[in-house]
C-alpha cells in the first residue's frame, strides 16, 4: 500500500566528469579555498540583497538529519539591531576577556590578535546569524524531533562560508559567550538556539590578517 510515507525517487544522473577535469577542479577548488582567510575588518560597503540570499540557498543545500534542515539564517543589516548585537556581545566578551577564559585560552588567542572590542559586528553590512532548531513545534502544541541538529548545521555553515569565499566576500566565524543574547535580540522562538554569527562582507583596505600557517597533508590525512 502507497502512503504518504512511501519515498519518491528520481533519477540522479550527474555529468561524468573527465579524470583530467576531476583533478583540475579538486586542485582549483583546494586554491580558492586556501585563500580564504577569516577577516575582522570590514568595509562599510553593503552588499547586494540577492547575493547573500544566494549564499543562503547554497548554504540550506548542506545534507541534513532526515532532511530536516534544522537551521534558520537570519540576515542582520538594520544598523541599530547590528549595534544593539554589537553592545550585547561586547558586554559578554569582556567578561571572557576579564577572567572567564582561563590564562591558556588567552595565550593561545594571542597570536589572533582579538579582544574584547568587536567594531566589526556594526562595519560589517550584514551579519548572518545563524540558529539550530533544537525540533520543530507542531500546531498541536508538540514537538518533532530534529537529528543530527549540530552536525547538519555545523555542515550548512560550512557551506555558507565556501559560498562566500567563491562570491569574492570575506566572513568571520564569531562565537560570542554565551550568545543566548541573539536569540533575545532576534526575537526569535524558543524551538531556535543561536550556533554562528558570521559578520560578511569585503575586506576593508589594507587589511591584514595573522600570520598562520595550515597543517601540511601528513598532518591530517591517514591512509589505510
Ligand atoms: N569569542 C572570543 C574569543 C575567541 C575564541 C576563539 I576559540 C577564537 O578562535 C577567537 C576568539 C572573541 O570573539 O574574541
């Protein structure tokens, strides 16, 4: 018997590609990514509405637990909500800086060059925050159950970023802490957690980042 429930499958036949072009892609798409560096500072320069809606299309095509794509993009450019996100999330980081993270913690940051200011939180033109569904509430009143919420999300971000990097734009990977204050800030519903605040948009002149160096090949990859 047929139910709603019986899965539909559709013929998936992507183009082969030829070894010569396999490889000359995975090399290109290897350099664009190398070349991605996270920025934290931003021109004051906006960015066109249909490009970060495209970079969250390629961002929700992230394989998900049971398809739910258990996440929510929300697009911030309204200068007073970036700047009340901006105050909220100085406040917090002060504390981290003051005391909250332990000494190890700060030394290991040190070679970032961060602190407690966080100017690009309202430079950026927009920053994209990104929420987990922890489940979906149903109309009755109850809830359905999301799987895999922080791998698929975590995925998605990634995505996100990739996307970004290919559009010629820079981003920051921002984990404010506790970052509860987004989803205050947000209005958002209590089903959705805050997981990334990614600030987007070009670099500002001159801008420099740290000096880090990637781990070589060896250092990643066991073979079997
Ligand atoms: N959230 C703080 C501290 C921080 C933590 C890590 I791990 C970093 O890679 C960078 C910063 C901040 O944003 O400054």
């Amino acid at each position: 018997m047929r139910t709603e429930k019986t899965p539909k499958f559709i013929a998936y036949r992507p183009t082969r590609l030829t070894l010569a072009e396999t490889r000359r892609r995975a090399e290109d798409f290897f350099a664009l990514m190398d070349g991605r560096r996270s920025v934290r500072h931003f021109r004051d320069e906006p960015i066109a509405d249909e490009v970060i809606d495209n970079l969250v299309l390629a961002a929700s095509t992230a394989p998900s637990g049971a398809h739910k794509q258990p996440w929510t993009f929300c697009v911030v450019k309204d200068p007073a909500t970036k700047s009340a996100i901006r105050a909220a999330a100085e406040e917090e980081e002060k504390e981290n800086y003051n005391g909250r993270m332990p000494p190890e913690w700060l030394e290991e940051l040190a070679p970032l060059g961060t602190d407690w200011r966080k100017e690009f939180l309202e430079v950026a033109p927009c920053l994209i925050v990104v929420f987990k569904r922890a489940y979906e509430p149903m109309p009755d009143g109850g809830k359905r159950k999301n799987y895999y919420v922080e791998e698929s999300v975590g995925i998605a971000c990634g995505f996100l970023l990739a996307a970004a990097r290919n559009a010629g734009l820079v981003t920051l990977t921002h984990t404010p802490s506790p970052m509860n204050f987004l989803a205050h800030t947000l209005q958002r519903p209590e089903n959705e957690r805050p997981f990334l605040l990614i600030p987007i948009g070009y670099p500002v002149a001159g801008c420099e980042v740290p000096d880090l160096q990637r781990k070589p090949l060896e250092e990643v990859l066991v073979r079997y």
